[in-house]
C-alpha cells in the first residue's frame, strides 16, 4: 500500500487507476472477491473459535489407537477434507496448535513428518472449490466461471496429486520410524464437551489472570480438544455448508457471490453477539465490571479514554472479538494495493508485453492446435505460477498478476481473428489455479498467508515451540512441489482433451 501512495504522489499512476484497482476493470471486480473472501472467512473463523477443528482433530486422533501409521493415513485425510470445505487457513490455525500438542504428548521429535504432512494436503485440497482460496476466487472472477466448472475441472488432478502426495511422504520421504513412529500415546489427550458453567468459569478465571498480570492464558492450553460452544459449531456447521451448497448452485446464473455469502455472515455475526449477550446476562455485570477495574492503570490519556470502551466490548461480546480478532484483515489493504499495480502495468502497456511474451513462448511450443503446444501451456504455466507465488508477495499476488496476463493473451487472439485454441485456453487457465494452490508448499514462507500463519504458530504456541528454518522448509517442500507440478500437469492435459472432445 505505501508503494501504491508513493507512485501516486509521483504521479506515476492516476486516481483513475487506483479507482479501477478497488472497483474493478476487464471483468476482475476486486471489491466482490474481498466481500466474498472476507465473509467466508468470517463463517470459517467463527467456527473455529467454537473448539469444532481442534475437536475433530483430537477425535480422529483417538482413532489411530496406537498405531502411527494408521493415524498418519487418517490425520492426512483429515485435514485435506477439511481444507476443502474450510478452506486451508481454519485449518493451518487449528490443526497446527494440535500438532504441537500431539508431538509433544507422542515424544515425537522431530515432528517434521506430521507438521509437513498437514501443510501440504492443506494447500492442495484449497484448489478444489473456489471458496476454499481467494486465489480461486480472482480465476474464477478474471475468467467468469462458474463455482461449479470450476470444481469440476479442479477436483480430478487434485485428488490425484492428493493420492501421488501421500505416497510420496509416508513411503519415501518419512518412511523412517523415527519420524513416524508404529506406536505412539496421546495421553490424556480427548475430545470433550465442554459444559457451559465450565466454560464460564474458564473464562472468569482467564479474565481474572489478564488483570492480574496482563497477559491472556494460552488458548491451546485450555481448549485443544475440548468443543466449548456445541451449539455454535452445529449452527455455524450447518450455515458454512448451507453457503457453500448455495453459491455452488447460483454461481451458474451467474448471480454477484457476495449475495450469498454477505449476508450469511450477518447471520454469523448476529448468532455471535445474541450469544455473547446472552452469557453477559447470565454472568452479571458485577463480574465483568470488577474485570475491568482490575485491569493496571492505563499510562496516558489515550489509553484512558481508549481502554474502558476496549475492555468492555472485549469482556461484553467475547466470541465477537475472538472473531474479530481472528479475521485476516491485513491481507485486504495488500490485495487491493496488487490489483491496483496490476492495473498500473495494465495501462502502462506492461501486461500486453508479456501476455505477448506467453504467446510466443506457447507458438514456440509447437502448433496452436498441437498437442505438444497444450503440454507447454499446462507444463509452463505450472511452473510459472509456482515460482512467481515466491516473488509477488504471496500466491494472491502471483494469481492477480498472471491471470490478467492470460486474459490479455486470450483478447488479443480474439481481437486478431485468429482465436485461441480452446484447450489452450482452459489449460492455461486451470493450471494457472493449480499452481497458485500448490505453490504455497514451495520455497519460502511467504508464498502464501498460511505458510506465514503456520510459521508463526508453530514458533509462538505455548506447547511445543517448533522453528523451521527457511532452508529447511524449501528442502521439504521440493519433493512434495515437483511431484504436484508433474502430476497435475499430467492429470490436466488428460481432462482438458477428453472435456474439449466431448
């Protein structure tokens, strides 16, 4: 964003092109993909903070029994189902804390077998459905295609590079006891049901801990595993699904998404506070108040006017500010800046100078209606977005900027008479989508937000501190991000010619 103001104080781009970049140009409406991102995202967050993940977790947990292998397999599956209805970041923000929990419970170290094999399925399973990554959700917009086109030509390679994934990981790469070990103990490590007063008192006594010391107790210490607000999983459940099923029906007609999920939201955020107001009156305002004169003295006056209204939203609506709190609102100000220098480059003619360069590097391949140029575009394409995910600020990045490079690409040909050859088009397209999803498992950290979430956690949690080093995540990503790009790529060009055939 300070990029975006500082060329605009140049005059190196006008207010009309900052204007586009929010509004939107060329068929990419920025605004709708973040109203959509960030409602979905407020329904995933929302659920999480009710204990659902980690629950789950915990309970598909107890189903290995003793058997490490076995959990492995499930734990696996587990988390690439998730990721698929959830998205990737729920379940980086709750089944990390898990890990970190379990290998630590298991004496299983290093935990680079387990912590790996979450991040990878997370981060394939997300290319699935558009909901499940805002990346999706800029092809499908760059590109006006529906939720539904979309899975289906998403789901096959997927699951293929998902099965290709596992037996790469568990019989190859971690094939060692001392990484997966055949016996393992959870523990007193269970799923629960929390009862309400035990909640409560939970949160009377971590309320009472953050006046006397400022600091809030750990979440993971006193939540993995245990579901603390049944009913709000089941009706966050039932709505986040609900959603989904909706805007995979409607996104056919063609109807604006952020119909559907916006006001699921309000729904969501209505059911949060009625909730939160709620235990308020059970809980009375003498505790709450006396939870907030606890609190030590603020230093200035900024913080004396501040802190009463902070502390009393925070200890009157909870769950409300957990939410709050959890929702990735930084990343909209870097979207809306990446849309806005794409459109920059639009206007100062640097895309068309490099969807031409795609054009001639797809030509040299061979023949439009080859196959040998459709194995370049889909092979090229992959690897593009993969590599470009690591230099544009995360995959969100790499996928505003090359979409609007394939759709230019696409334009010029229909506007020459000489139009692009249909499965050209969808290839470029779909591995365009695949490789922003897998290339978040590539080589660094910020190639996407959950690579940065997933670092941060496993480094802060109260549990069991894990460091990955830079280099050490690039080398345990390469197998896994080769393996991804050759796959898909094989598993693509075999659909694109049996769709367009038929």
């Amino acid at each position: 964003m300070i990029i975006v103001f500082f060329l605009w104080a140049l005059t190196a781009i006008h207010a009309s092109t900052i204007r586009k970049g929010i509004v939107g140009s060329n068929g990419v409406e920025p605004l709708n993909i973040m109203a959509l991102f960030i409602s979905l995202a407020y329904l995933s967050v929302s659920l999480d903070k009710t204990g659902l993940f980690g629950f789950l977790a915990v309970w598909v947990a107890r189903k290995g029994k003793s058997s490490g292998r076995r959990l492995f397999l499930l734990l696996y599956i587990f988390f690439f189902a998730c990721s698929v209805l959830f998205g990737n970041d729920p379940v980086i923000l709750s089944g990390t804390p898990f890990l970190a929990h379990f290998t630590a419970y298991s004496q299983i170290d290093p935990p680079t077998a387990w912590i790996f094999s979450q991040f990878i399925p997370a981060n394939t399973a997300s290319a699935i459905l558009p909901p499940s990554n805002p990346t999706n959700l800029v092809v499908t917009s760059a590109f006006s295609i529906s939720f539904l086109s979309f899975a289906a030509h998403t789901v096959i390679p997927t699951l293929i590079v998902a099965v290709a994934l596992y037996i790469l990981l568990r019989y190859v790469q971690y094939n060692n006891p001392r990484l997966i070990p055949p016996t393992f103990s959870l523990g007193d490590l269970k799923p629960a049901v929390e009862r309400r007063a035990d909640v409560e008192l939970e949160e009377i006594a971590a309320e009472q801990t953050e006046a006397q010391t400022g600091q809030v107790p750990p979440p993971e210490e006193r939540e993995l595993g245990k579901l603390t607000d049944r009913n709000g999983a089941i009706f966050g459940s039932i709505l986040f699904i609900t959603t989904l099923v909706v805007l995979l029906g409607t996104s056919v007609k063609h109807i604006p998404v952020w119909w559907v999920t916006v006001p699921a939201a309000v729904i969501m955020i209505a059911r949060d506070i009625f909730h939160d107001r709620w235990r308020w009156s059970r809980r009375g305002r003498a505790e709450l108040r006396g939870a907030h004169l606890a609190h030590p003295a603020a230093n200035n006056i900024f913080q004396r006017l501040f802190f009463p209204f902070k502390y009393r939203f925070k200890h009157t609506f909870p769950t409300l500010t957990k939410v709050l709190g959890g929702l990735p609102v930084l990343m909209l100000p870097f979207a809306f800046s990446m849309f806005i220098l794409v459109e920059a480059l639009t206007e100062s003619g640097w895309i068309q100078v490099f969807s031409k360069w795609w054009a001639a590097y797809v030509k040299a391949c061979g023949p439009e209606d080859s196959l040998r140029a459709l194995v370049g575009a889909i092979f090229g394409m992959l690897i593009i977005s993969t590599l470009m995910c690591n230099f544009c600020g995360t995959n969100i990045g790499a996928t505003i900027f090359l979409a609007q490079i394939i759709a230019f690409w696409v334009d010029n040909a229909n506007t020459s008479d000489s139009p692009v050859d249909e499965r050209l088009r969808i290839g470029s397209i779909y591995a365009l989508a695949l490789g922003t999803n897998f290339g978040a498992y590539s080589f660094v950290f910020s190639a996407s937000l959950a690579g940065l979430l997933w670092k941060g956690i496993l480094k802060n949690n109260s549990i069991n501190k894990i460091v990955v080093r830079k280099r050490d995540f690039a080398i345990q990503n390469l197998p896994s991000i080769l393996v991804a790009i050759t796959v898909s790529a094989i598993a693509l060009f075999v659909e694109v010619i049996v769709a367009v055939k038929h």
